[in-house]
C-alpha cells in the first residue's frame, strides 16, 4: 500500500514545493519593501517548507527508520525560521516604523491562499510516510493560521499605524514554528522507537 501510494505522494510533494518556492519570491521581496517582519518571519516559512518537501520526496520509501531520522532534522529544520524570526523582531524594535498595511493584508492573503492549497493536497496523505507527512501537513495548516493573524495585522495597522501588530503576529509565526517542531520531534521518536521494536526478535 505504502508503494502504492508513494508516486500520488511524490507529485504531490513536488507539486507543494513549488508553490512554496515560488511564494516566498513573492513575499520576501514585499516584506523588505514595506519592512515587514510578520512577512519575513512568513517568507521564511515558505523557503523552510519546501526544503522540507523536498527532503519528503527524496525521503520517500525509505524505512521507518530512516524517515524518522529525516523527521528529527525536520524538526530542527522547523526551529530556523524561529530564530530568524526572534532577530528581525529586534531589528523591527530599534527601527520601530509600522508597514505598509494594504501590501501587508494582500500578502496575507495570498500567502492564505497558498497555504490552504498545500494544506488540501497534502491532507489525504498526512498520515502515509509517518513523520514526514506529518511535518509537511502541520507547517502548511499552520502556517495558514499564521496568514489570518498576518491579515488582521494588516487591517488593524490601516486604522492605528503602529509597528506592535506586525511584531506581534511575526511573534505568533514564530511561536507556531516551535509548536510544529516540537510535534514533529514527537512523531519522529515514536516512529523511531516503533521502527526498532518491530526489529527486536
């Protein structure tokens, strides 16, 4: 079943890695633009999750134990954009102008877009490579989590300019990038652990 299933896997994977490459093109170059870190911290995610495609669809039909090693770099691959995130904070707070709200809610609102359609093709499959689907599920329905409290920046920014809403909702996307790896941690030593008991005799 799981050989079956793994070309649908495959084009699906590769069909969400270029979408998730071509929006962060798209994103991080409005982000530097307006000087938005809620967007940086969101581009950041784009590039992350395609890496992370991209590791899913080299990582296909490998073992069980295998694939949870590639999910326990998956999950600190997850932690990169935190971090990114946690520098542009600071960066924002010595500048400390507010964003362009209009490019901000559009972005928003494409990257929204973009993040459901991930999150719809990969959900039928969310459970088919154990912690690598898993990965590439959660940060997509995740990240679109993240796009509402972008867009809600974004409108509250147009009626009180301020900077706050920006650095708050790039906080949020850094919070949920933690929250993801820490799931995907979990999954992958579970898959580990249930890899090496079916090995035991």
């Amino acid at each position: 079943m799981q050989a079956a299933a793994s070309p649908a896997l495959r084009s699906v994977v590769a069909r969400v890695a270029a979408l998730n490459l071509g929006y962060f093109g798209i994103e991080i170059v409005v982000a530097l633009a307006i000087g938005s870190v809620a967007l940086i911290a969101d581009s950041l995610d784009f590039l992350e999750d395609a890496a992370i495609n991209l590791l899913i669809f080299a990582g296909i039909g490998w073992s069980a134990e295998n694939r949870a090693r590639l999910g326990t770099l998956m999950a600190g691959i997850l932690l990169i954009p935190a971090l990114a995130t946690a520098y542009a904070v600071w960066e924002k707070v010595s500048d400390f102008s507010p964003p362009a709200p209009v490019p901000l809610t559009l972005t928003g609102l494409g990257a929204l877009a973009v993040n459901l359609t991930c999150a719809l093709l990969l959900a039928r499959h969310r459970h088919g490579s154990g912690s690598l689907t898993r990965a590439a599920y959660l940060s997509a329905r995740n990240d679109a989590v993240a796009n509402v409290a972008i867009i809600i920046a974004g409108l509250v920014t147009a009626l009180h300019p301020s900077p706050w809403p920006d650095i708050v909702a790039a906080v949020g996307v850094a919070a949920i990038n933690a929250d993801s790896a820490g799931d995907v941690f979990r999954a992958a030593r579970a898959e580990r652990r249930a890899a090496r008991a079916a090995q035991d005799p």
